[in-house]
C-alpha cells in the first residue's frame, strides 16, 4: 500500500491483520523503522481499535501477542538490522514505512517469507522513482498486489471489499457489534457509501 501523506493507507491495514491472523498458520512479524514506530503506527492503534484484551503491549523480548497469536516485533533502523531477522521462517509479516528501510533488510525478509502461503503487507510514502522499493514494485514475474491511496479518492470496490473484511472478520474475533472498532468502521464505511452515492 502507498500514497499521500495521511491517506489512509496505515490505517487500512488494521482491517487487513485480523484477516491475515485467522487464516495464516505460522511465524507473524511486525517490521517499523524502530520498536518504539511499531509501537506507535500499529499497536497502539491496534489496541485502540480491538482493545487491550485482543492486543497486548510489546513484551521485553520484543513480542506481541493479537488475537492470540504471537508476534515478534522488529526495527529496521540500518544495516545491521539484518541479524535481527536471520534464520527465522516467516507465514506473515506487517511493514510500517518500507520506504525508510534499509534495502539489505528487505531483501533478507522475502527470503525469510518462506512458508507455503507467506504474505507481506507493507505501507509507505511516495518515495524517489529510484528509490529501490520502486525497483521491487516494478518487478516482473512475482504476485504483487499494489494498492495505491490518495487523500480525496476511496473507491467504491474497495469501500465493499474493506466492509466485507469488517463483517466476515472481526465479528469472527468476538469482537460484538458494539464494539468501539466496528462501531467506527460502520461510520466511516457509510459515509464513505453516501458520500459516492451523492456524487454519482
């Protein structure tokens, strides 16, 4: 996922993780610039969303239990991030600000993405048409689903496709109807709607 500056692109990705949890058996990782940015752009919100009883806080060791499954939890600050990740076989992994990564780092992780089934999801900013993240989006021949946000413009296919995640998925968590996660993505979803449907 990547775009403007506060599109929503983070964000998204709190609805994707309980998808990605249910159906995903394996080793899971969060990935952010630093522990501290992991912290900040994913758990904290997480916890917000799901409440306290579904995601915990970072253990010392640097894990995090959501929804019940362990995650470890990992900065990629510079190069010598790498050794942070060595021999460990990944299902799943999360990544806030690829984009700040060191090259090295995510290139050790598509090889640690080993299991039948592996899964990335990352987020970024527009970086540099050079930027070496631009290469790997460009790349031929790998399953590579990009989307794209931008400030003013949620599609319609993706409004549905993110309304059916919410029902299929959270409501699967024991997370109720009333909760302060639903409750926000009913409001938002449908306004969202009627916002498309007013200006058709």
């Amino acid at each position: 996922m990547s775009g403007a500056v506060r599109s929503g692109k983070t964000f998204t990705s709190y609805f994707l993780l309980p998808y990605r949890v249910k159906y995903l058996q394996g080793n899971c990782m969060l990935i952010g610039k630093t522990e501290r940015t992991v912290r900040r752009n994913i758990i904290d919100p997480l916890r917000e969303l799901y409440t306290e009883h579904n995601i915990s806080n970072i253990y010392g060791d640097g894990l995090v239990d959501i929804f019940g499954r362990r995650f470890y939890v990992v900065g990629a600050n510079d190069e010598r991030a790498v050794t942070k990740i060595q021999g460990v076989g990944l299902v799943y992994a999360l990544g806030d600000e690829v984009t700040t990564w060191p090259e090295s780092f995510f290139q050790m992780l598509k090889s640690r993405l080993d299991k039948p089934g592996a899964t990335f999801d990352g987020t970024c900013n527009p970086e540099s048409p050079y930027h070496w993240f631009k290469g790997f989006l460009d790349s031929e021949g790998i399953n590579i689903r990009h989307w794209h946000f931008t400030r003013l413009t949620i599609t319609l296919s993706l409004t549905l496709t993110l309304w059916n995640l919410l029902n299929r998925n959270t409501l699967d968590f024991g997370i109720n109807a009333t909760s302060k996660a639903y409750g926000c993505w009913q409001k938002v979803l449908s306004m969202i709607c009627l916002t498309r449907i007013t200006t058709l």
